[in-house]
C-alpha cells in the first residue's frame, strides 16, 4: 500500500532536543510538511541534542553524502565515573576519586586524533549477528564488539567547569561514537569518564544554528511557511563536483544512461552531480567528458 502525503523533496535543518529520538523527529517532520518519505543523515542519542538534518523525498538519494562528511560535536565529559551505556542514561559501574588536572586532560587528547580505532559502545545500534547490540545488552547478554576505525580531525578541550567536569568539542567523520571517546579518555586519564551532555554542532553543509526548534516545526506546521523552510535537495551534495548538461543529456541521463558534462577540475573515476539550470539531474561517475548515472532525480517532487 502506498504511504500517503505528498511528494515534496528538499531539507529540513532541525535543533533537535533532549529527550526525543530521531526517528521520532522525523516522524515529527514528515506529519508537519505532510510529505510521502523522509529520513535523516546520522542518528542522534535521545538524550543528545542539535543538528538533526531530515531529508525530503528525492532528498533521501543524497543522505550518503551528508552522513559520510566531517561533523562536529560539543559534550561534556563527567570525570570518576563510567556507566554501562557511557553516557548519563546507564549505571554507575566504576568510580574514582582521580580527577586529572588541565595539563593531564590536553595531553591524553593527542591519542585520540588522527587515524583511530574505538569500540562502540554495548548499548549502540551495532548489530551483531542480525541483532542491534542494546537489545542484546538489555536483555543482559554479554556483548561483544568489534573495534572500527574513526577518523577525527579535531578534538580539544574548550572548558573546564569543574573537577569533575570537562567540555570538549570534536570533528570527526563517519561512524564515531562520542560516548566511546568520552569512556576511552577516562581509562586513558585512569580516572572513569562518561558523556554528560552532548551536542551535535554542524554536520556537512548543514548547521544547528540554523536549525528550527521542534515548537517552530509545529507552529508552522501545514503551512506555506514551512515549505519555505525547506533546503533544496542539492544542499545535500555540497561536498561533490557539480558538472553541467545540456537539455539533451538530461534526458539521457534520467533514463539511466551516460551522457556528456561539461566542467572543469574533475578527473576520471571521480564521482560527482550532473544539474541543469542548477537542478540536480544524476548522481554517478565521472569518465572521459561523461557522467555514467547512479542515481537519478524526478523534480516533479520539488518543493513548491
């Protein structure tokens, strides 16, 4: 049965707040633009808040792109203490009465910069043959996580409220969990250390500080005026080449076939977006003056 709504595609850039999940904001989203499919580029923990970039319609072809760029967080470690879940949601299960001064915190962070490795945390959405690890955790299983790489660009220390406290803020890219820094850091510092606060800063082209409030959303909710608020669905391709095309090579190119670009700076196997008059046409790979599509957009579904 097809899902009811309308076809409406672009982006949305939430602050989203503590205490709400991200599917339930795009939940949230969708029933306020009243649109047919949407998701969103990188999950946020419920207790977690800021960027939260929900993807409309054809705008869901691009999620890939926003989730695999560079995103920046701000969090406050709570020092003495690890929990079960690494941040404050879980159980306490260690403590210390080590609380490392200024000095000792700056100097541990150049260990987790670079090309690192990190477990995620037990209760996470991992899966581990064919279940979500907090499930597996839940129900008091032991859990067993594989470590992944992570790339962070940046990791530095902006405050230090108190003892038993520090803010640090982190660039990173795919798949990092910032519980698993803030766990990670403790043991390094042998102190314990679990995530007090989190806040996702920007991620990609998008940022939290552009970012409508849940009470913003439903004010506007049904309304021209929050179809205005919508990013076109090349926003989501910022970090990729645009190339041009002519009318002609549009056509083929919606029909899945290569068609040739024009453009500049672009090398051969790169992968990039073909637009015409500055619309999206394909996603695909570049080859020798043409693009060979991947991905493919229907504009009929453009916001009004």
């Amino acid at each position: 049965m097809a899902r009811k709504g309308r076809d409406i595609s672009g982006w949305l850039v939430v602050d989203k707040p503590a205490g709400m999940t991200s599917t339930a904001v795009v939940n949230k989203v969708r029933w306020a633009l009243n649109a047919r499919k949407a998701g969103h580029a990188g999950t946020l923990d419920p207790e977690a808040t800021g960027l939260l970039a929900v993807a409309l319609g054809e705008a869901t072809k691009t999620v890939p792109y926003v989730t695999d760029a560079l995103k920046a967080y701000r969090f406050t470690v709570r020092l003495g203490e690890a929990t079960n879940t690494d941040d404050a949601e879980g159980e306490v299960i260690a403590r210390s009465d080590i609380r490392p001064d200024d000095r000792a915190i700056k100097d541990a962070l150049g260990a987790f910069v670079g090309d690192i490795v990190q477990v995620p945390p037990k209760f996470s959405a991992v899966k581990i043959d064919g279940e979500r690890a907090y499930r597996l955790a839940r129900g008091g299983e032991e859990v067993e996580i594989a470590a992944r790489p992570l790339w962070v660009e940046e990791l530095v220390m902006t405050d230090r409220p108190d003892a038993d406290h520090v803010t640090l803020e982190m660039i990173c890219g795919k798949g990092g969990y910032v519980r698993a820094i803030a766990r990670d850091l403790g043991a390094a510092l042998g102190c314990f250390g679990h995530v007090r606060e989190l806040r996702r800063l920007w991620s990609g082209p998008f940022d939290a500080g552009d970012g409508l409030s849940l009470q913003q959303i439903e004010a506007m909710a049904r309304t021209p005026e929050i179809d205005a608020r919508l990013r076109p669905l090349e926003a989501g391709l910022a970090d990729l080449p645009e190339l041009r095309c002519t009318p002609e090579s549009a056509a083929r190119l919606r029909n899945g076939n290569p068609a040739m670009v024009l453009g500049s700076d672009v090398e051969y196997g790169d992968e990039c977006w073909a637009s015409l008059d500055g619309r999206a046409v394909a996603l695909g790979v570049y080859k020798a003056g043409e693009l060979h599509p991947s991905r493919v957009f229907n504009h009929s579904a453009a916001p009004q």
